[in-house]
C-alpha cells in the first residue's frame, strides 16, 4: 500500500512516500520519494500547519492509504492534539492537528510526536532492530528524549522522557519552555551554533581552543544527559538521532570515549538518517498503533 508520513521538525518539514508491503515486516517500507521544505516556526501555528498540508499535497495523497505525522510538540496519543509546545513554534500549543489534517483531508490523518515517531522508527526498521528496549535522543533545533520499553505500540510502552528540558546546569542557560539551565540549551544545533560555530561542519572539523572547548562541553553534557535518562529507564539499547547526527563522522568516536568513561549502556548512532520520522510515523500507523484518533 502507498502511505505519506510527515515529520515536523523545528527547521524543516520533511514528507515522503513510502510503499508498505507486509506491515509488521521492516525490509517492506520503501521510501519512493523524500522532500523538505522549511517550517516557519516563528511564523506561528497557523503558518505551521498550512505547510504541513503542502507538505502532504506534494504528493498524490488521494491515492494513498495512510497519512501519518510526526510533529515537535507534546503530542496527545489518543486525540493527536498538541498538549505543549515551546516558544519555537508560537501558538502552537492546543492545536488540534488531527482534527484540523482529518477535516481537510477528509480522510484519518493521525499524529505523533516527532521523537517518539523517530523512535519507532529506528526501534523497529532501522539501529534498535534487534533491542527490545530502546531510548533514542533526537538532537536537533532542541533535543527530543524518548524511550520504549517494548516492542509493542500503544500510549503505555512510548514514552516521552523530556529529557531536552531536565535541568542538566542548575540557573543556567535560559529556556524557551520558561526555565533555566534545560539540557537542550547546551544539547543541541542551536546551542552549538550559538556558543560554537553558526556551521556545524566548521564546527566539529575544528582545531581551534575556543570551539574545542565548545565540543568536549558538548561530549560531557550529552553523556550526562544519556547517563541519568539510561539509569532512570534502563533501556537495552540508546540510539543517537537527528540533524547533528549527519556529521557524527566527524565527531561520534571523540564522544564515545567521554560516554564510555560515565555509562555501559550500549548506544549506537541512528541508521534511516532524516527519514526516522517519516518512517516510524508512517509504521505505527499501519501496525495499529492508534486506536482512538
Ligand atoms: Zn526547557
């Protein structure tokens, strides 16, 4: 079957086509095609959500079975409202993205969050195939926390740990949730390119003292972040996503020794890249994973 899967992010917004055959196999999702274009979060809810439905109308969706969509926000599993947003996206808080992309679409149009469906998709087609339990975080424009405490899809076994916003440096850094010294003001593409480098390329291939110092800071406050999530979830398996993740080439062997030093839990870097969303969207959808939106 032909399905679209959405992934919401605070920068861009990626859709794809994704051919399904046998749902609960992995080696079946095929993505067929993949775009982006970009969220215009400051813009608002309103602007938001009309980009989402461009999104979805790139592609031939009257012919598709299924449309899912993974979304920044905390997303409510049962009505696929946005129960909490930061300030990223203004007024998105209280949006009622199913309702709203169900009425348009005149078809089910169902919605996550965009860790938790990033999750999914790399716990069951991608890094955390063989893990019964997996944590993954989502560094990116913030930094999304999730855990799965087994392969099974409902409300109960998804977790959404929030860790962007446990308090990793006590009065720190200001936070757009309204607190201070949230893990994401230090673990994100934001934070770095504030305090680092605006090119996160530049950034990492570095030698320069002052971005270095940037980078072993962003080592140890990602291990601690993992560290006190992983002793509070024990989970098989940590799995590292989102943007920043791409260069993990340039950066992903310096951190393991500062992750191995503070935590024996096995951790791996995400493998679907930017297409984790689209992709376990898209597979909790088709293997029933909502029952009331
Ligand atoms: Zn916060």
């Amino acid at each position: 079957m032909l399905t679209i899967g959405v992934d919401v992010g605070g920068t861009g917004i990626k859709s794809a086509l994704i051919k399904v055959g046998d749902v609960k196999c992995a080696d079946t999702y095929e993505i067929l095609d993949f775009s982006s274009m970009p969220t215009q979060a400051s813009e608002g809810s309103e602007v938001v959500v009309r980009n989402i439905i461009k999104s979805i109308e790139r592609y031939d969706w009257q012919k598709c079975d299924l449309i899912a969509v993974a979304s920044a926000g905390t997303i409510d599993w049962d009505s696929g409202t946005v129960t909490f947003a930061t300030a990223t996206i203004p007024g998105y808080a209280g949006t009622e993205l199913s309702r709203i992309l169900t009425e348009y679409f005149g078809r089910r149009v169902v919605v996550i969050n965009d860790a938790v469906g990033a999750l999914i998709g790399e716990s069951f087609l991608g890094a955390g195939k063989k893990a019964e339990s997996v944590m993954m975080f989502t560094i990116g424009t913030g930094l999304g926390g999730s855990f799965l405490a087994e392969k099974t899809l409902d409300a109960n076994s998804v977790i959404d740990t929030k860790s962007g916003h446990m308090t990793l440096h006590e009065g720190g850094r200001k936070c757009t949730c309204g607190k201070a010294g949230c893990a994401e003001q230090y673990v994100s593409a934001t934070a770095l390119k504030k305090y680092g480098n605006d090119n996160l390329y530049q950034l990492f291939r570095s030698s320069d003292a002052a971005e270095k110092k940037v980078k072993v800071e962003f080592f140890k406050d990602l291990a601690r972040v993992i560290c006190e999530s992983a002793g509070q979830y024990r989970p098989d398996l940590v799995v590292i996503g989102g943007g920043v993740i791409e260069l993990s080439e340039y950066w992903w062997q310096n951190f393991l020794k500062e992750y191995k030093r503070k935590c024996d839990v096995p951790i791996a870097s995400a493998s679907l890249g930017n297409k984790a969303g689209v992709l376990g969207s898209v597979y909790a959808m088709a293997n029933g994973a909502f029952k009331n939106q």
